[in-house]
C-alpha cells in the first residue's frame, strides 16, 4: 500500500519545489495526480512502461484501453507522432492548449501500452499552469487518464481522487476545483474524414469550422460498445462513468410520473422544470447553461452519490449538438428508465 500525500500547489504560480518534488515521484516511476482544466489526471512518464503499468493497476484499468499522453507544446507533441499533418497543426494553434485530444499515427518512442498496442497516440497540452509546468519539469510527456477507479465518475477535485485512489497514488497535487468539469474531445486525425470518438468541450462546429471539412461523431449503442477493441475509444463502454447509486434517466421532464419513486431519491435537471408532483427527497437544477453545467455534472453526481440514496434519477438535457458531450456523459452515468428495472 502507498503511502498518498496530497500538496496544495496555487493555480496560476505553481511553486517551483512543489513542481520539482512532483517532478521527482514521476521521474522515479511513481504516479501524480493532477488538475487539468477538464478533470484530474492520474499521471506517469508517457515513455515509463512500468510507470505507465502502475497507471492501469490503480484505477483497475483494462490494458486495451489508450491513455492520452500530455505534451507541454506543439513542438513536444510533434515528437511523438509520425504524421503531424496540416489538420493537426491548424487544430492544434486554434485549441492548444485546451480540452483537444488528437488522435495521430504514433511513433516508436510511445510504449505499446500507452496506446493499448494500438498504432495511434492521443496527444493533448492541457490549460492550467500547473499541468504545463509539471511536464515542462518532468522534461518528458506524461501519460494521464482521468484520476478515477475504472468505471467510476471522473474527479474535478483533489478530494475526489482521494476519495477513490488513496493508497493507489503516491502524490496528488490539490490546486483547486477544475473549470471546465468534463473530459477533453477526442478526434481522430488518423482517418479522413475526422471522427470524434467521444464529444467534449470543444463541439464539431469549432472543430469543422477549422478543418473546413465534415467532422463526424461517432455513434456508440449497447452492442457496439461490446466490441470495443484497441483502435476503438473504449471511454464509449456503456455504463462507464456510473455513480455507485443506481441512477436512471427519463427523455424529458413529462415522464418523471412514469418514475416509481423510492423513499430516499435524487432528481437532476439541466433546467428549472415544476417538480410539485415529484416526491424526490433531494432535488438539483444545474444551470441551463452549457458551460456551468459541465463543470457542476460530475460534482454534482460525486455529491449525491455520498448520500447514499436509492436512486439517482436525471431528466436528458435540451436537444441540440452543444449538449452533445454533457448528454454522453448522462448516457454512460445512468440506463434509460423502466420500471422494474433500476440498475
Ligand atoms: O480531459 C481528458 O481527456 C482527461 C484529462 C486528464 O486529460 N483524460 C481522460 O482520460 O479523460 P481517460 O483515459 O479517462 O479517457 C481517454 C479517452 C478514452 O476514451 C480512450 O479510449 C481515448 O481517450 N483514447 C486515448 N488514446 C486513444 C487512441 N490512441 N485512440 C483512440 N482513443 C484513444
Ligand atoms: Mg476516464
């Protein structure tokens, strides 16, 4: 068992004998959490094999499934990959650093299981001054998935990933709560046209819009998701960013009358909608706004779920592909509502 210690580190000037102790664990192998913009990254030298080992046995991880590898700047992540094409660099000086993953042909220097054996690297230069200054320190990528037990909702606070990894993690760095609140978007630039393998922050309008090209999202159902293999973006497993608390989801508002209502449960909205006739013991509106709501989402689900209730019930978000990423996210925490068949 490890022995975890958690340092606060400030945001925008992060010390520099914090840094270089972080810098230390990981450059020995060891694993650091740490705040992106999105969510906290359980980290590990990208080119540490064994480093990266220790990655999947903390968080129960499958080995097929990629981590994303996180580069300081353009030049770095360049480095990485064998085809850094016009699409790449033109997306990467509109959105880096930002809550962008590229999906690109990787090179010999990214261990096989950092990709899942797969012949692609998910790079990405995350926001906080805190993640860049880490890498820059470290003076190699570091390898991060979400600082969260497989299956689990995703950590935007250090007290969330201590919650899930203590005793799992050597060292967490605790500069706050994140701001964006949901994972990066993912594209894929080993195929044309890009795919988005799993919708985030940054929509398919800004990405087409930059590419001047068609951007695809890639459709994920019950069945497909069974066969998710290397090449495939296994964040698509259904039911995988689940609270511990059962947790359904109803189409709109309308249908919370069809909801057999246990004694101790939760509703969730994304907008204010009359709930007179609902008998939740706990009920939350998460602003209606796009922005708000991803950063409140998994807080919001990480709160509920310590209350321990006997269900979870969310109403979908408005249609609309700027709540694309928010509704895949509801998708994969809760299984649509039938009665008599709470998970
Ligand atoms: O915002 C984020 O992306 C956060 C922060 C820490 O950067 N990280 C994160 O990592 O969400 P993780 O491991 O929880 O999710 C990474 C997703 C998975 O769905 C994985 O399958 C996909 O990215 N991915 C990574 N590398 C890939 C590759 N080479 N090909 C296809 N999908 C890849
Ligand atoms: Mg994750």
């Amino acid at each position: 068992m490890i022995q975890t210690r958690v340092i606060a580190v400030t945001r925008d000037q992060p010390e520099a004998d914090i840094l270089d102790e972080a810098a230390a664990v990981l450059l020995g192998g060891g694993l650091v959490a740490f705040a992106t913009e999105t969510v906290y990254g359980l980290g590990a030298v990208a080119t540490n094999a064994a480093a990266v080992r220790g990655i999947f046995e903390a968080k129960g991880r499958p080995s097929f499934n990629p981590l994303i590898v996180h580069v300081a700047g353009i030049d770095q992540a360049r480095r990485y990959t064998t085809d850094w094409s016009d699409r790449a660099d033109a997306l990467a000086h509109r959105f880096w650093p930002g809550p962008l993953t590229l999906v690109l042909p990787r090179t010999a220097d990214v261990p096989d299981i950092v990709t899942g054996g797969g012949p692609t690297v998910g790079l990405r230069v995350p926001a906080p001054t805190v993640a860049r200054r880490l890498v820059e320190h470290v003076g190699l990528p570091l390898a991060a998935p979400s600082a969260n037990r497989s299956n689990r909702i995703s950590p935007t606070r250090a007290e969330h990933v201590l919650a899930d990894l203590d005793g799992r993690v050597h060292l967490i760095l605790d500069s706050g709560p994140t701001t964006v609140g949901l994972e990066s978007t993912v594209l894929d630039l080993s195929v044309d046209p890009t795919i988005i393998l799993r919708p985030g922050p940054i929509g398919r309008d800004e990405l087409a819009e930059t590419l001047s090209a068609k951007v695809a999202l890639k459709r994920h159902g019950g069945a497909e998701a069974r066969e998710v293999g290397p090449h495939a973006s296994p964040g698509m497993l259904s039911v995988h960013y689940a609270p511990q608390t059962p947790a359904v989801r109803v189409e709109a508002s309308g249908r919370l009358a069809e909801v057999d209502w246990p004694e101790r449960a939760a509703l969730i909205a994304f907008e204010p909608i009359d709930v007179t006739h609902v008998p939740a013991q706990v009920v939350r509106f998460i602003q209606p706004d796009r922005e708000v709501a991803a950063r409140e989402f998994y807080d919001t689900l990480h709160n509920l779920d310590a209350r321990q209730l006997d269900l979870i019930v969310a109403v979908e978000p408005p249609a609309g592909a700027e709540w694309d990423a928010i509704r895949d996210r509801l998708r994969r925490a809760t299984v649509s509502y039938q009665r008599n068949n709470r998970r």
